[in-house]
C-alpha cells in the first residue's frame, strides 16, 4: 500500500527538529513492512540563506530533495504571505506543490494523501485529493484546531476538508471534542495519540550529564519554540519564587530578545540560560539532567515533550491545557496546575520537587506510551479505507 506523506511539519536537513512527531509516526507504519511512501513537505519560499535572516535562511537552505531514513522527501517551495495569507494559505499551497504531486504520480502510483496540520496543509490535501481522485487522511495536531480555527474563513474549510477526507485523525481525545464542536462528526474522527521513541529517550547517567551541562543547582527545564503560547515568560517569572532553582529554555523563535530583556527586568537572568534549538540527541541529554520538565502552554494537543522528558525519568509540571491532562495521568508522571500564572507555576514545582518521583517509576510510567499501539491504529483506518471499492472510496473522498 503505498502513501504519499503531506506536510510542511516535517523535518529537513536545515531543520532536522522540525515537524520530528510526524516523521517519527510514519517511520513506526512504515516499520510493519506493509506500506511505503514517499514525502512530499512544502517549504515556505525565501530568496537568501545567509544566517542573518535566522529561521527565514533554513527555509533556502533546506535541500530540494533528500532522503531520510530511506524515505524519498521532496521540499518544493510555496508562498507564504506572513498575517496577509492566511486565508489563501491552503490555494497558494496546493496550487504550488500540484505540479511537484503529478510528477510524483507518474512513477509512484500511491493509492492515498496522509495529510498532518489540518491549516493549510490539510485544507490543501484536500483540494489536491479532489484534482488527483485520491481519498484524504488528514490528522489534526494541536493548535491548527485550537488556534486557527476561531477564525471564520479557515474554520469553515476546516469544516469542508474534514467532509472531504475519507479519515481524520486526532492525537487526543481533546483535540476530538474540539473538532465536533466545529460540526465535524464524530464518526469520522478516530484518535491516534502519539508516542515516544522509547530507544531514542531513556535515562542517562544524571551526574555525569549533570557536570557535562555545568548544572549544579535544581535546574527545571523549558522546551519549546519561542512564542506566547509556550509560556517561557511563566517559566522565568516562576523563577522570582523559586530562587533555589535554575531555568534552561530549548528553543528558538520570535519572543527571544523579550525574553531575555524579561529576565533581565525580573532580576533572574543569572539563573536563565537559552540553549537554542536542540536535536533529539542534545534533548535526551537536558532531559536527563534537568530535576523537571515544566511546560506553561496556553493551548496543547499532545506535547511530545512530555512524553520525551518521562522517558528520559524526569517528571514534568504542565498546565492542564488541551491533551495534556490524557499524557499526565499519574503522580509518578509529574503535575498539573490549572492557573497558568507564575505563581501557580512556583507552587506546582515546589510540590513535585518534596515528594520527587523515582526516575525509574517515571520511566516505567512512560512506557505504555509506545508507538506500537498508533502504528497498529493507523495501519487499520488506512486498510479500511482502502479496501474499500475503489468508487467508493473516491466518492467518498471527493463528496460534497
């Protein structure tokens, strides 16, 4: 059964983190040996790569093509309009990458689009499963639900991709709940929570990463890219009532200088540190070092981060946002605060921190969060759907 895989979440040579959940999730279906695919992930289009132009360089430097982990993956550029386009966004998309798709086609016959980020891409996948009569799975992740579509014109052809496709995927129960609310119904919704790399993250020895990363006092841990929604600015205000505690945050992104001029304001700079973008290698090093993982998010669908830093037995502290309260279900997992404020932030660490989870218990919870079960999940729905008669699967694929 051949898929071809869509998304611009998706990992390249210039930006290896990038989109790493989505890559990861079809390595695991591709691992049972029944499918195989080919990536096509757009990247936004930017004429110099020189690093003075930050995070709009990766986007010329990531190659036109390359392969990973075996799979094909092609990165054809698209426009991207910043605040003007969003709501052309899906028709600048699909219009762009349709000719890359048709080249594609004429040597790899796949039998159905596995679309990730329900705006634009998935918006896209749909019309392009309508103009290559070929049936849609389109899987919603977090914020492309809870952010984007509060606004009318997006929400509304989130609404027409989601009867377009013949599967849409959650990766928790919330984001679901969240969909119906929109008028998605919820027969069409199957919930495929995402796992972690249990090979990748596990402990380390604490004190030799410990010494290895200079840290020598209780040290949480922020992880994220640098906007509002993260919460970094939670995590340093936290510090003003933790002064036995350090911060690192992982990351890049448009809040940085006002979060280092944050720290500076709030006195604690000398107990910040901004440690970049981390591969998943460097990761599993700070997770393993860090005494918590906190994450202040205002919205979430299934942080992976969560999950990462269980596995490497640090426990975490989260505001029970969106999917989190179904990824922190345990005291050994970590805590939830419901107030995203610093002070409610400070309060939650200092009771993690008295009765401090046996690492190994943590890890242990982290476990039962393997990739198996989604593999087989997903495996399933792309059986059913293409067993299906192959009228009826496009008449399902291109209703309405």
């Amino acid at each position: 059964m051949r898929i071809l895989t869509f998304s611009t979440l998706y990992p390249n040579a210039a930006r290896p983190a990038h989109g790493i959940f989505v890559e990861t999730r079809l390595r695991e279906l591709l691992a049972g040996g029944k499918f195989e695919s080919q990536v096509v992930a757009p990247v936004p289009w930017f004429p110099w790569s020189h690093s003075l132009f930050g995070q709009y360089a990766q986007y010329a430097n990531a190659p036109r093509e390359e392969v990973r982990h075996g799979v094909r993956v092609l990165h054809p550029r698209y426009p991207a309009l910043p605040k003007i386009g969003m709501t052309v966004a899906p028709f600048l998309l699909a219009f762009a990458v349709r000719p890359v798709i048709q080249q594609v086609l004429a040597r790899y016959a796949f039998d159905v689009i596995d679309a990730h980020y329900f705006y634009p891409d998935g918006v896209a996948a749909a019309i392009l499963g309508r103009y290559f009569r070929k049936p849609v799975v389109i899987t919603a992740r977090g914020s492309d639900v809870n952010e984007i579509s509060q606004y009318y014109l997006p929400r509304r052809m989130i609404q027409w991709a989601a009867m377009q496709a013949a599967g849409v995927v959650t990766v928790c129960r919330a984001l679901k709940h969240s969909l119906m609310a929109i008028g998605v119904p919820e027969q069409r919704i199957t919930v495929l929570r995402n796992g972690v790399d249990l090979q990748l993250f596990h402990p380390l020895d604490r004190g030799m990463v410990r010494r290895e990363l200079g840290f020598s006092r209780t040290t949480l841990l922020s992880v994220g890219h640098l906007v509002p929604l993260k919460g970094h600015d939670i995590a340093i205000g936290a510090l003003r009532l933790l002064p036995e505690c350090d911060l690192v945050v992982a990351g890049s992104g448009p809040q940085h200088a006002a979060l280092v001029s944050l720290a500076s304001d709030l006195g604690v700079a000398d107990r910040v540190s901004f440690a970049g973008v981390l591969s998943q290698v460097e990761l599993q090093r700070y997770y393993s070092a860090a005494d918590a993982l906190v994450l202040a998010s205002s919205t979430e669908g299934w942080a992976n981060v969560l999950l990462e830093s269980m596995a490497c037995g640090t426990p975490v502290v989260a505001t029970d946002a969106g999917g989190t309260s179904e990824v922190v279900t345990a005291p050994e997992a970590g805590m939830l605060f419901e107030e995203r404020t610093p002070e409610a932030l400070a309060r939650a660490v200092r009771r993690l921190l008295e009765r401090s989870p046996d690492p190994r218990v943590t890890r242990r919870y982290a476990e039962q969060f393997s990739w198996a079960a989604t593999a087989v999940g997903q495996a399933q729905l792309f059986e059913r759907i293409l067993s299906m008669p192959r009228t009826s699967a496009e008449a399902r694929a291109l209703a309405r």
